[in-house]
C-alpha cells in the first residue's frame, strides 16, 4: 500500500494581508484548493491511505468549510494542538502510519512528477527530492576596471536544493525524530550523517507556495483564470 504524510499546519504567515485563509486551502484552480490538488495528485499516483499533519486552527477550518473530507476513508488526521514544526508534526503523525516506508511532503510544495520514484530512488533507506537552485537576482560579472562584462538573469547555479518532498523508512526516523524543530534542522541533518538519505533530482517543475506572487505562479501554472 502507498501511504502518505501530508505536512498541513503551517501558518502562512508571508500571505498575511493578501489572504486570511490558512495556507492549505488557498484557491488555486476554480473551486479547487491548494489541499484539493495535492490530494488529488495522491490518488492520482494510486496512494491508498493519507495522514495529514494539521493544526488545531487549520482542523477547525477545514470542519467548517470542507467537512467532506472528514468522512473519506483513506484519510486520517494528526492534529497539533501546538504548533510543533514540521519535525514534531511528523513524530506525531507516525501514530497513523501503517507502512514501513511512506511518503512524507510539505503541502506548499507543488511537484510535477511520479512520486513513486522517489521511492525506488530511496533503496532500502530514506530519499529526498531535490532540484537546481536557481538565483532569484540576475547575477553581475566585472572585469579589473569594475566595468559590467556579463550579465545573466536568475541563473542556475551549482548547488541542489530540497523540494519539500520524502520518503522514510519509520524504523530509521521514528526514535531520532525529535518532538519539536523542523525536518531541515533536525532530522535529515541525522540521516545526511549517517549516509542513510539518498538524493532524486527533480527535472520536471517545482512551485514552493509561499508569497503572494508564488500564489499568483501556482495559479497559473495550474490553470486559474
């Protein structure tokens, strides 16, 4: 059985101003929410059973305005009365997880790709996904006299970056998971140290929600009129 943690409690704090709707049910695509399409993208890709991370203030919005999904029976929800981190989230969410290797992935973190890949690519361990950073400024060059000699628009540049989304073995993370912090600062900083996280690159798009202009990306990329 494919299965799945779906890492919902973040609080979308850069979006303040622009939206008060918790991040994970931004509209994106005509009625559909951000959680809408992940999800869908789930099934899609033949996920049988899906946990999802939420706190309590996301939970209560979801009940209020998306109670369909409490009544699906591939779903569960581990809900942070606390805020926790992604990390603590995670912890809390493996009381759910049946499978011992499952997939783990940030809601706002938008992938173009078949994430069963990322399983093969994690062998008998753990895997992240990972693509080309690419610069958000254009990047200068000069020459002895300080005169402009190149100029290049947002490049690529030599180094990978995490997409937000995993694989884990439960019996290599579940007793080095700590209770609070995020996955980035804790736990995969463990893994990378003892060579058990392998690296899939991710050749297809990414789209990591979190401004109004990365909204404004999503929706496009996705189809919003």
């Amino acid at each position: 059985m494919l299965e799945a943690v779906v890492l919902a409690g973040g609080r979308g704090l850069r979006l303040k101003g622009h939206t008060e709707v918790p991040k994970p049910f931004l509209i994106i695509r005509g009625q559909s929410t951000l959680f809408d399409a992940q999800i869908e993208w789930l099934v899609g890709h033949g996920f049988e059973h899906i946990v999802v991370a939420i706190s309590r203030e996301n939970f209560k919005y979801l009940r209020r305005n998306y109670s369909r999904y409490l009544n699906i029976a591939l779903m569960d929800f581990s809900i942070e009365e606390e805020y926790l981190g992604t990390a603590g989230a995670l912890k809390k969410a493996l009381y759910y997880v049946e499978e011992p290797k499952f997939y783990v992935f940030n809601v706002d973190d938008v992938v173009f790709y078949d994430p069963r890949l990322l399983f093969k690519e994690a062998k008998n361990y753990n895997a992240i996904l990972v693509k080309k950073a690419k610069l958000p400024f254009g990047t200068v060059e000069v020459d002895k006299y300080n005169r402009v000699i190149k100029f290049e628009e947002k490049p690529e540049i030599n180094k990978l970056v995490s997409c937000g989304h995993y694989v884990f073995r439960k019996d290599l993370i579940e007793d080095i998971l700590e209770e609070r912090g995020d996955l980035e600062r804790t736990l995969l900083n463990t893994l990378a140290e003892q060579k058990l996280l392998f690296a899939y690159e991710l050749k297809d798009k990414w789209f990591s929600l979190n401004t109004y202009k990365d909204l404004k990306k999503i929706r496009k990329e996705l189809g919003l009129k």
